[in-house]
C-alpha cells in the first residue's frame, strides 16, 4: 500500500501537522511533571529569590522515613486509600443504581432527573463546598434543624475528625456521582432490548436478567468508572481544602501536598513553603495511583477478556 502524502519533504507532512499538539501536550502535561520530578530532588521554596539546592533523595528519606513527619505521612497516606475505597465502592453502586433507574423508558421526567443528578458535577469544587456548608452549618443549617427535630444533633464538618471525614465522603460522592451515572446510562443503552425480551420470554427473574444480561454487557462501562473512580478519588483533595481546611487527623496526601508545597494556613499555623518536599510527597502520590491503576487495569482486562470473550 502506498504512502499517501508524497515524495521527499511531503512525507514530512505528518509530523509537522503534530508538532503543535505534541508540543501542547508537553507544556501543559509532560514539561511541569518532569520539572516536578527534578524539583522533588532539591530543597526549593517557591519563593521568589531565594536560593535552590540540590539535596538528592532527602526529601524522599524526610517523607517516608524521618520521625513524626513520615508517621503523619503514613496516616495521610491511609486516609487516601480509606477515602478513595469508600468513594469508588458507594459512588459505583448508588451511579449504576441511578443508571439502571433512569433507563426505564416508562419513568416520567427521566432526563429532569437525569440533569438533577448530573448538576452537580458543573458546579465546580468551590460551589459545592460552600453549598454543603451552608447545609451543614451546625447552628441553624438546613440538616442541623433536621436533626433537632430527631432530637439529637452534630457538630458535622466542624466535629470530630472521622465524622468531618465521613462527610467529604458523602459531598465527594454527591459531586461527582453524576459522572458515573452517565457512564453506566451510556453503556445501558447499547445493550439491545432483544436480549431483554427474549430473557424474559424464558421466565427469568428481574435479578437474573441483570446478572445474566446487564452486568456482562456493561463489562466496559464497569471498567470505565472504576479506573475512573478510582484514579479521581486518590488524587482528590479540593473539597478537604473548602471543608475543612488544614485539620489534624483529616488530611488526604494530595491536601497535604498542597498544604506544604503554598503554605496553608490554619488559624495562627503556617506552614513553611516547601515546594521541593511537595514535589516529593507528590511522586510518591503519582507511584501509587500508577501502582494501583495499573494492577486494577490489568485486572479487569482479564475480567474483560473473559466475560467478552465467553459472550462472543
């Protein structure tokens, strides 16, 4: 088969078309986690004038092996993982839920409900940080009133540090819900209703219509959002930061990168602008999604192949 753009330079032709996207892609992708990887490897502050250093593996040997610092360290590191199980599992079932509810083409004001789910997802971390609270604002918010007429009540964001870290789970899982849902909608709607009628017409159950057909036939989708779920909720922190800002006992290993790496302040606590040792806190994040991603990848890519692969 020929080659289709010409002879000598044409065949340059490609390439050239390329080179802005590849050189877009570095600027903004590749270029700043290369300078991240080099910046963890030395003692730079962020701050204009002042001096760089080369200092090796230090910070590395600070974050993961040097006193009380690396013990926080760890602590953060299994909130991540703590967070990011909770979230992927209870986002996964309550999306596939809304997903599965929303397809019936019977239901009345399907996509009203279809948006309401989803809006979330457009507001952005700030709003919806600031919506949530004002919901839970202890002393007279909307969920706070609730409460009261159950005769209890909750301190909720601003109580103890597992409760204000239940309820990250639950505005993280509210936020970006939505996404998950679609996903799933996306993948319900490929599945023809042929196999649907033809496995009701043999007398199986609502439940083994969807463990039978459903669940094997959205093998796609269910990889989709679990990588995606996965790979977001690890790597978030946004909503810490709104929610509760700089709190003891609370903190995800993406905040705390934040937090050393800009100086985050909490009431009369700054901390000291340390972008070299954010840069370092910030590999070791990348190591682990890299890590876990790609043994969950591995993972449902066999899943795939097999369930797929017995289907065809």
């Amino acid at each position: 088969m020929g080659y289709h753009f010409g002879r000598g330079w044409s065949k340059l032709i490609p390439y050239l078309l390329l080179l802005p996207g590849i050189g877009f892609y570095f600027l903004i992708a590749l270029g700043p986690s290369i300078a991240t990887s080099v910046y963890s490897l030395t003692d730079a502050t962020g701050l204009q004038g002042a001096p760089i250093h080369w200092v090796g593996l230090d910070n590395y040997k600070e974050f993961l092996l040097m006193g009380q610092s690396s013990k926080d360290n760890f602590a953060a590191l299994g909130r991540t993982l703590i967070f990011s199980f909770f979230v992927t599992t209870i986002q996964f079932l309550f999306g596939l839920a809304a997903a599965i509810i929303l397809n019936n083409p019977r239901l009345r004001g399907r996509n009203i409900f279809r948006t309401v789910y989803f809006m979330p997802v457009i507001l952005g971390a700030v709003i919806q940080g600031l919506i949530w609270s004002l919901f839970l604002f202890p002393l007279g918010g909307p969920m706070a009133k609730f409460l009261e007429l159950l005769g209890t009540r909750s301190e909720f964001l601003g109580g103890q540090p597992n409760e204000a870290f239940a309820w990250v789970i639950v505005v993280q899982i509210w936020a970006n819900m939505g996404v998950t849902m679609m996903i799933f909608l996306a993948g319900l709607q490929t599945i023809p209703t042929e196999l649907y009628e033809a496995a009701r017409i043999d007398g199986a159950s609502p439940w083994q219509v969807f463990s039978n057909v459903t669940w094997p036939l959205l093998t796609p989708s269910v990889n989709t959002n679990l990588l995606l779920n996965i790979i977001g909720s690890l790597q978030a922190w946004q909503l810490f930061l709104i929610l509760l800002g700089y709190r003891n006992g609370t903190q995800v290993l993406g905040y705390l990168i934040y937090a050393t790496g800009f100086g985050q302040t909490s009431g009369s606590v700054t901390s000291s602008f340390r972008q070299g040792y954010a840069a370092a806190a910030s590999m070791v994040l990348f190591v682990l999604v890299l890590v876990i991603g790609m043994v969950t990848q591995k993972i449902l890519q066999r899943r795939e192949e097999r369930i797929m692969g017995g289907a065809q």
